[in-house]
RNA sequence: GCCGAAGUGGCGGAAUUGGUAGACGCGGUGGAUUCAAAAUCCAUUGAGCUCAACACUCGUGAGGGUUCGAGUCCCUCCUUCGGUACCA
C-alpha cells in the first residue's frame, strides 16, 4: 500500500484526462441538456485566488454531478477580455493589451485546470478576438436597425482617471466604478442603447425568474418605476411647466414649484429683479460636485425666479423657485411642491417659510405639522372633495386633469438609457461610419468584423476622444452609401455589451457566418444555472436581459430571459476579515493550496467551508484538516483484499445502511448547492466506516467493496483526482467520472433502533432506545415508566401526554 | 434615511423547517508513538455547580409573547454586513 501521493496522482489523472478529452461536449438529443455557467471571468494581471474557487468549484462539482445523473451537461467558460481593466492594467504594465491578456488568459487556463475543473476548452471563447467581437458588433447593427442604437449630446458622467464616459449604473457613489476616481458631468455626444423601452419588460418579467430575491428587489429599484400623474402648472408668462408627481391626491396642498437649475425656463421665468441672484445661484450649483448636490443631509437651497404660476386644480397663485435638489435628468426637471406631505419641500418651505397646507389627514381634522405627512388618509382643505379618502382620491383627480386637458396619468423609471460609447482603445469598435453627405452610415454586415487596429500608442489623450482618432488609416474610409470620403465612429463599445450575449455563443463558438446556431441554441439555452458575484446585480445582469428580449423581439431566439435559475456565491475574504487583494498582501493562490494539500482537498475545503450563499473566511488550517481526512479516506480504500470473505446479516445491514443514507444526503445536498453538509456527510460516513476497518472480515467483504465504491462514486464530483485514483486501484478500467450515478433507497437508509426523547413539562429527561415503529401506547408506557421521567412525575399530576408523529414523548403535568 | 441579509461554543458552521441545540471540521487539553520534534493515532472538549460520577441549573444578540415544546413563529429593540442615495 502506497501513500496518498497528491501531487503525483493528480498530474497523472489531469494528463490522462486530457489525452481522452474527457469532458468534450457534444450536442445529443437523446439526453436532457443542462447549461451550468458561471461568470466568465475577466483575466486579471493577479491570476486566480482561493477565492475565484467559491466560484468555479462549486459549479463544477455541480456540473460533474449533473453528468453522472445522465445529463448532457455544458459547462463551458471564456474571457471577458476587452474592457477599461484590461487596458488600465496594459497601461500600468507598459505593455500592449494584446499580450497581458494573452498571458493571463493563459494563466487563469493553467489555473483553472489546475484546481480540476472540467470546463470544455474546445469551446472557450474571447470577447476580444476579432471572431467574437465582429459578432458584438453585428448585434449592435441589429440594435442600431432597430432604432435602439443612437446618438445624443448631453451631461455625461466621465472620469478624469479613465478619460472616458460612464454609464449610469458604472457610477458608484459618485465615484468610477473602476477606478474609484470622483465623477464628474461632462456635456459630450454618445451613443447610447435605449434600454429605458424594455424598463417595464425588465421589470415585469422578473417574476418568473428562479433568482435570489435580493437580486430581483435590486434590479427593480434600480429601473425604479413609479406610478404616478403628470399635471401641467401654467406660469404668469404664459408658459406651459409640466410636473410629474406619484402623489396627485396632493394636488391641493402645492403651495410653490421647484424647477432644476438647468430647466429650459428658466431664463425666461427670471424676473428682471431676480436675474442677478438666479444666475449667481445657477452658476454656483454647476461648481458643486454631483456628489455633495446628492446627498441627503446637505441643507436645501433655492432662489425665487420672481414669477408665479397657478395651481390647476385650485387656481391658487404660486411661487416658482429653482433648487439642486430637483433633478433636470428625471422627471421634466421640475415639481411642484407639497410641503405637508413631502419631507423634502417639507425642509425647503421651513426654509423660506413657504405657506404649507395639509390637505392629508390622518383623521380628517387638521393638524399642526411639525414634519411632513406621507402616508394616505383623508382629504381636506381640498373644496369639494373633501373627505375623500386619498387613495382613491388619487385616480379621482387624474381622471379629472385628463377631462379638462391639464394632465394625465404617467409612468417614470429611473433608470436611464446606458450610454455605451467608451473613448478607448481596448474595446470592440462601434461600427459606425460618419458621411458628411450621407449622416450617419452603419458598416455594411459583410464588412464585418471592423478590425481594432493594432496601435503602439494606446493611451487615452484626456481630449474626449478616442485614441482611435489617431489611427488616420482606420479612421479615413469610403462612405459605404455614397463611395465619398468619410470617417469612422472612433468610439468602442462598453465591455458590457460584449458579455451580453456570450452565454449565447457557447452553444457553438466555431460557427463563422453567424453569431449562433440556432438549432444548438434552442438545444442547451437558456442557462439552466448561472452562478457569480452579487456585484453584478445592476450592470452585467440587466443588461444581458435586455440584449436577450431584443434578439427575441428580432425572432432569433425562442426565449425572453438568459438566465432560468441565478445563484450568488457568498464571498471568501481573507484570514484577516478583509477582501483579498494584493495590496492588503492577503492572497492566497490555489496554486499554493494545491502544492500543500493537493487539488482535491482546495476543493473540498472550499465547499466545506460555509454555506454557498454565505459570506466565509478563509482559514488554511481548515484546508489542511480537510487533507488530513483524504488521507485517512485513503488508508481506509487502498489497504483491503476485497472479494475474500462473506459477512453476516448484521454487519451488512449495518454497512448498506450508512451506504443509503450518505447516498441519499449527498444527492439532496447537491441538488440544493448545500456542499458544505455534504463535505460533512462524507466525514461523517467515513467515521462511522472506520469503526469496522480494524475488522479484516469486514474489508475483505464484497459488501465493504461495494460500500467503499459507492462512496468513491459519490465524492467524485468534489475531488475528481484521489476518488479516480482509489477507482483504479480498486480494479476499475473505466473513468470514475463515466459512472452513474447511484440511487439511495430510504427503507435500507432506516434505523432499527430509534432515539425517542422524552420531556417532561418541555424539558428534556431521558432519552429512549428502542426498536422502531412500536406503537404509540408502548412508547407511552416505557417513557412513564423511564426512572429519570419518574424522578419529575412522582408526586405530580399528569395532565397529558403528546407524542407527536411517533418521534418524542412529552408528557405535561401539574 | 430607505431596501435587503444575518446574529448559535475559543473559531468556521450543523439542526429533518416547531421536536434531543452544538453534527462535521478547526483550535485546545490529556495520552500513545519518538532520543526529540513534526506527522500520525486514541481520549476529551458549551458554561456553571470550588475534584470526580450521577443528578441538576443555565445557554442560540436583548426583552416580551404564542405553544406541551421556540435557534426556528409573532411583537419591540440592539448590533454587524451588503445595496441605494433628495427619483418628486
């Protein structure tokens, strides 16, 4: 008997593997397809951590799972290779993104299979390869055609570190979502994709979805659709100013409006008495950082533009003011004001001691009001209408602004659309072409794919634009319309366009005259399972539905939504509690795990680790512990004759009965990604194996054997290498991972003695061992009868005894 | 502020969803082996009752409640973490 050798056996296997091709996917119609995706990875300069593992590990182990139940399983990955970190980290390094990415993607290869995963690399793609790429940029074309792809000038959010635009959702606190870099506005032309005209799809069909809930509550927060009404205020200078407001039911109580600095009526509002104050007060609120003009706490500040407008259900004049805290990008950029019923005109009425006037009760009397009022109640102060309840109120008075033409019901999302131009050189380019004659011409799809020229100067000038700009041969083209001298969009796209549709390409990445092939697509998509980070809630994970309802709206595909069932795993920080990062100096590399302890332990700590979903803290001892119980699992397998002996009834019994229950537990736990409690089960089970291992009459049995090689198949999908090994030493030719998976069943997994506790007035007094199934009035009997029971009845009263299913005895008394 | 998740031994975490709290692992303690150490193996390990056994008491963030019985359900509060930030 030889030791257990790690390193050895799992360069053997892994070599073996890959010699045979193990895990090539083909399409096969005559089994069930499951699509486990996870995330795929952008290849960062670092390589992976243990904590790349709680993402991949699991879903390999699922997805070996999975085969060994019969299924054609696709589990497949690749590179989001283009994008802002990529080129970031080719700037730091000095080197051209072309090659970092070819040696991290190489890196993050070597690791990966490294810690076994068993990703098919005959279909590994690369979102920055000219045969991905040109298919991203097909989709933009599609987009583009579809009139979901245009051009606009507005406020932009950019970063002075990155030099280039943000989308909405890439700001985070204000702050690059990158970089960490402050934000700032800048007024540019983009291209953007009007993802606002899905806002109610995006929402709506998120119900059906088997995702985390906390996921879905984000993303609706995030479209944020409000309900509401809009109402138009005519001002004293003749013009229209439209409001939008969810609480029309307040239409009464608007004492004053407030429009957005930058409103368009601004100027034309202002009275000659008021110009000089307005224009200080516009001019400083440009200076304010977005930051501190957002946050909550900061005092509110206006100006009176001097003019009035009057109410449109009262025709009560009011005063227009401009304040920071309306927003000119929501809404129309300007409200009207209800102080007694919004906190926020609440503070700004205390302010300038604007007139404030319930017209929401809570009880129907009026009320000094030292705070706004926000919830629903009773109508006052509100003519005829008073004693309404404002609920029902609220339907009552937009019915009524639509019949006499000064509103109607709206609906306002949050979300914007996502700004997509990128003035950077590692992307893929927008495959437009600027004509003076013929505007704005898309590149013809044969032309595609538009190539990103390899330029030795790639950095970012800081100007707006593209470092593209200066590639004067890329840029200079014939107008495709017209055959005239034109140029080319010398933007490139966000990364996240090109992972909104990779999921898709997986399905058959070699096709060269299509994005996909649809008979493959309809054969594995949509992704049964996807698993990554929760970061990704907002940006990636909406914007990959989007793309899907738009190639289902182009009838492409036959589904709506990517993505059927969604997990998060919990993150791995550090032993010191924080992030892994390398510059905290806290990482820890599979690969130095896997030369310590072997893969296949990483593998199983990793798993045992905490719950999937849970937030976990990396302690290597519990590595280590795990190598311990390979060890012993090894010295338990590899020692025995096998095949030599018979073995009594008892013993068997005894031995198929932890055989089932370890079957029974491990298929359950696997199929609800409880791999912690599985890792546990194997532990478990092998403790109480052990207990007969000194028995040579036991291990020689074909029993022991069977048992043994049940629990072999069983941990194969969590540590492939030392379970092939044990496979083969135990007279196997044929791979461990080709086997079926075994079924458990529940009447050999039962006990024949049963632990009944029994209570008395709820706390435990003794525990009864004795055979299973006896009837009720048996058990009762033996629990009265039980001496410590007796100990705590004796000279009281039983009141009655429960014995609920036949598994406890609690007796009552008095 | 609002939304969400979670609080269980020295630590990571189990607990059939209302039924023996602490599975499994880490760490600790004692022992075996060893010249010694590492490794390995065996035993023990929630707290208290000044040693031990038996028994008993307490114990799942805090306080109430429902129940024969609560880590699990209900109410109030505290703490931590994640998301979000004047969205009218």
């Amino acid at each position: 008997m030889s030791k257990y050798d790690f390193v050895t056996l799992e360069a053997k296997w892994q070599k073996k593997w890959d010699d045979v091709d193990l895990y090539k996917t083909t399409e096969d119609s005559s089994k069930e397809s499951m699509y486990c995706l996870d995330f795929f990875p952008y290849p960062s300069g670092a390589g992976l951590s243990v904590g790349h593992c709680r993402n991949y590990v699991p879903t390999d182990t699922y997805s070996r799972f999975f085969r060994m139940k019969g299924f054609n399983v696709l589990h497949p990955t690749g590179w989001d290779a283009f994008g802002l970190p990529a080129e970031n980290y080719a700037i730091k390094m000095g080197v051209h993104p072309e090659e970092t990415t070819r040696k991290n993607t190489e890196n993050y290869k070597r690791q990966m299979r490294l810690i076994g995963t068993t990703y098919d690399w005959n279909r590994e793609v690369n979102s920055s390869s000219p045969e991905y790429y040109k298919w991203t940029q097909w989709f933009f074309l599609l987009l583009f055609e579809k009139g979901l792809a245009y051009q606009d000038y507005g406020s932009q959010w950019w970063c002075d570190d990155c030099k280039t635009v943000l989308a909405n959702e890439q700001v985070e606190d204000g702050k690059c979502w990158r970089c960490g870099h402050e934000a700032r506005k800048k007024d540019l032309k983009q291209w953007f994709f009007k993802i606002t005209e899905y806002a109610d799809r995006l929402i709506d069909d998120l119900d059906d979805l088997d995702w985390p809930e906390p996921i879905k509550i984000m993303q609706r927060n995030w479209i944020n659709r409000s309900h509401g009404a809009k109402a138009v205020f005519k001002a004293e200078t003749g013009d229209d100013i439209e409001i939008f407001t969810t609480r029309p039911d307040t239409l009464f109580g608007a004492t004053y409006m407030v429009l957005a600095p930058e409103h368009k009526l601004v100027p034309k509002l202002t009275t000659p008495g008021q110009k000089e104050e307005i224009e200080t007060y516009i001019k400083e609120s440009a200076k304010i950082s977005e930051i501190d003009r957002l946050s909550t706490d900061k005092e509110k500040t206006g100006v009176f533009t001097g003019s009035y407008a009057t109410n449109p259900v009262n025709g009560e004049r009011i005063p227009i003011w401009i304040g920071d805290y309306v927003l000119a990008s929501y809404g129309t950029g300007a409200i009207m004001c209800v102080p007694a019923h919004d906190t926020r005109d609440f503070a700004f009425a205390k302010k300038f001691d604007l007139p404030i006037v319930e017209v929401v009760s809570p009880d129907g009397n009026p009320h000094e009001l030292s705070d706004a009022y926000t919830e629903s109640g009773i109508m006052i102060n509100s003519g005829e209408y008073d004693g309404k309840n404002s609920e029902e109120f609220k339907k009552i008075i937009t019915d009524w602004l639509k019949a006499n033409g000064k509103g109607d019901q709206d609906i306002n999302y949050k979300m914007r659309d996502w700004l997509i131009s990128r003035q950077r050189y590692w992307g893929a380019p927008i495959p437009i072409i600027h004509c003076e004659k013929c505007g704005t011409v898309p590149v013809p799809k044969k032309d595609l794919p538009v190539k990103l020229p390899h330029i030795e100067n790639f950095e970012p000038a800081g100007d707006g634009k593209s470092p593209l700009a200066r590639a004067t041969e890329f840029v200079n083209v014939k107008c495709p319309k017209c055959g005239g001298d034109a140029k080319r969009e010398t933007d490139t796209m966000d990364g996240f366009a090109c992972s909104s549709w990779y999921f898709l390409r997986f399905a058959s990445p070699h096709v060269h005259d299509k994005a996909f092939d649809s008979e493959k697509v309809k054969y594995w998509l949509p992704v049964d399972v996807y698993v990554g980070g929760a970061e990704h809630a907002v940006m990636h994970l909406i914007y990959a539905r989007f793309w899907t309802k738009v190639i289902f709206d182009a009838g492409l595909i036959d589904f709506k939504e990517p993505f059927t069932k969604l997990l998060n795993q919990g993150m791995l920080l550090a032993s010191d509690h924080q992030k892994m990062s390398k510059s905290k100096g806290n990482v820890v590399t599979p690969d130095s795990m896997v030369e310590k302890y072997g893969a296949d332990a990483l593998r199983g700590y990793i798993l045992f680790m905490g719950p999937f979903e849970g937030e976990v803290i990396w302690d290597e001892k519990g590595c280590a512990g795990v190598h311990r119980f390979l060890g012993r699992l090894w010295e338990m397998v590899t020692g025995n004759e096998y095949d030599v002996g018979g073995l009594d009834e008892k013993t068997e019994t005894e031995l198929r009965r932890i055989q089932h229950k370890l079957i029974l537990k491990v298929t359950s736990d696997l199929e609800n990604f409880r791999f912690n409690t599985s890792v546990s089960a194997f532990m478990e089970s092998y403790n109480n194996l052990f207990k007969y291992f000194e028995n040579k009459e036991v291990t020689n049995s074909k029993v022991w054997r069977e048992v043994i090689e049940t629990y072999l198949i069983l941990l194969a999908p969590i540590c492939p290498y030392i379970t092939e090994e044990m496979w083969e030493s135990v007279g196997h030719t044929e791979s461990i991972h080709k086997q079926m998976w075994p079924k458990g069943d529940s009447s050999l997994a039962k006990d024949d003695v049963v632990k009944i506790p029994v209570q008395v007035n709820g706390k435990l007094r003794d525990v009864l061992e004795i055979e299973a199934g006896l009837p009720e009035e048996k058990l009762k009997e033996l629990a009265l009868a039980s001496e410590s029971v007796q100990r705590h009845i004796a000279d009281k009263q039983v009141l009655k005894v429960i014995i609920p299913k036949g598994k406890l005895v609690s007796i009552v008394v008095k």
